[in-house]
C-alpha cells in the first residue's frame, strides 16, 4: 500500500513539472509576439515616412509654380518677407513690423547659433533640409508615447513660422518637406540659421536674437556670454513658460550639457557658464 502510495506521488508530481514547462513555453511564445509586432510597426512607419518626404519633394516639383522661391524671400536683411511665383509676380507678402532688429551671423556672439544648432537641429550642417534620423525617431516616440517630439529641421522650422501655419495637417506638413529642400539648394547653412535666428520669437514681444538680447540683458547680441545665449536660445522652446528665470535656468543647462556633447564647448568652459549668474534685466531693475 505504501508503495502505490509513492507512485502516485511521483507521477502526479511529474505532472506538475510538465504543467509548469507547458506554462513557461506559452510564456515564451508570448514574449516573442510583442517584439515582431513592434519590428513590424518600426518598419511600416519607415516606409510610411519615406513616402511622406518622397510625396513632398514630387509635389513640390510639380506644383512649383505655386510654391516657388527665390533667395531674396528669406534672407530678411529689410524685415520683410515676399514671395514670388515662377514669372515673378508677387504672390504674398508678410509683413517685418515686429519688435526686431535683423543681425548678421558674424554680429553675434559665436556662441549663439551653435546654441541653437545643438539644441534645435544637431545634424543640421549634414542634413539637407530634412533630417530622416530626427523624423523618424519623433514619429515613433509620438505613436509609443503620450507625449509628443518634433522632428523639425531649422529649415522645416522657418517655412512653419514664414511661409506655411501651425495647422497640423499633412498638406502643410509636405510643404514645409519640400521648402525646407529648396532652402538648401539656394541658400547657404550660415544664410539658413541667419534667417532663423532673426525671425524666432522670445516672448515679450520679441523677435530675434538682436531684440530678445536687449529686452532680456540689455546688451548688444555680440557681447552676450556662453551662460547668456545658452540662456536666451532656451527661451525659443516655450517662450511664455521660459521667460520666467527659474524655468530658463534649467533650459540653460540642458543646453550646456548638449553643446559639450556635441564638441561645441570643453569641460571648463561648461563649468564657468553653467555657474556664472545670469539674471535678466528685469531682475535688476
């Protein structure tokens, strides 16, 4: 009796172990279907974003003579921004009346486009207007995520605030693809970040650098410090949350941080800014 006892235990033991193998191979299986959809999903939103830029580069060849530019369109030396069609004809105007002072690239602290190079555009002297790397990582943190990230280049950034709209749509979306490739093709890179640097706004009425660095520090944009313009570029992100001190100050080291990253500023040079004071005008006065 005792025998057929402890066979009986044996064998209903043994089926447990074989219950739990069962399990721990279901378990399996279902860890492995996760990661292929999420290959699948990484792959059709590649394709997904490639045709997006293709669409935009095709239409914007065969609909340029509605969305035709020239040079002297963007580069904002008077404040004023005109847009012709392919005979020339003046098609739209925006008008430069905003609180701003247009500043050439070579009258401004050298630390100031690379600020906003590090921070806005990082492979923007590699990229030809759109940045695939920087599109494609957004869509996926925007689809996987609840929280949204652009994936704008300077350029795609310019055509947005001069030559399209905010609308969230994918007309406007591919203009700005294919805008943002003509700029390249006709302007140089300094040419580029000169006019975004001279159209961004700053909060409190502000619009480019020349104007922000006179109502933030109250000072010529060329004799702004590291610490300032790492300052001042992290104001462009959200003008009406940053214009307050505290809030920049946090921009301003992610900015820091960035920029060493990147090469643009040693160890010692990060060091100094990140502890030097810089308190707005408003402060002081």
């Amino acid at each position: 009796m005792e025998k057929k006892s402890n066979n009986n235990s044996v064998r209903h033991v043994g089926s447990n172990v074989k219950r739990k193998n069962t399990t721990n191979k279901n378990v399996k299986g279902k860890k492995k279907h996760p990661r292929l959809k999420k290959v699948i999903i990484i792959f059709a939103l590649l394709i997904v974003l490639l045709v997006l830029v293709a669409v935009g580069i095709f239409c914007g060849i065969f609909f340029s003579d509605k969305f035709a530019l020239s040079k002297d369109d963007l580069l904002l030396s008077n404040a004023n921004t005109v847009i012709y069609d392919k005979d020339g004809n003046v098609i739209a105007e925006l008008s430069g009346d905003e609180n701003r002072e247009i500043i050439s690239i070579g009258d401004m602290s050298e630390y100031l486009p690379k600020a906003f190079v590090a921070i806005e555009d990082e492979r923007f002297y590699e990229h030809k207007g759109v940045d695939i790397i920087s599109l494609t990582r957004s869509l996926l943190h925007n689809i996987l995520s609840d929280t949204t990230q652009g994936g704008s280049t300077i350029e795609m950034q310019i055509s947005k605030n001069l030559l399209t709209s905010d609308d969230r749509t994918m007309k406007r979306k591919i203009k700005d693809i294919y805008y943002a490739t003509q700029m390249d093709k006709f302007m140089t890179k300094d040419e580029i970040l000169c006019t975004y640097l001279n159209n961004v706004y700053f909060g409190k009425s502000a619009y480019g650098v020349g104007k922000a660095s006179k109502v933030y520090f109250g000072k010529n944009v060329q004799d702004l410090t590291l610490a300032q313009s790492a300052m001042l570029v992290g104001i462009t992100n959200n003008p009406a949350k940053y214009k307050e001190h505290r809030e920049a100050k946090k921009r301003q080291e992610v900015i820091l941080y960035k920029m060493k990253e990147l090469g643009y500023i040693d160890e010692e040079e990060y060091s100094q800014a990140i502890s030097e004071k810089v308190p707005f005008k408003s402060e002081i006065e």
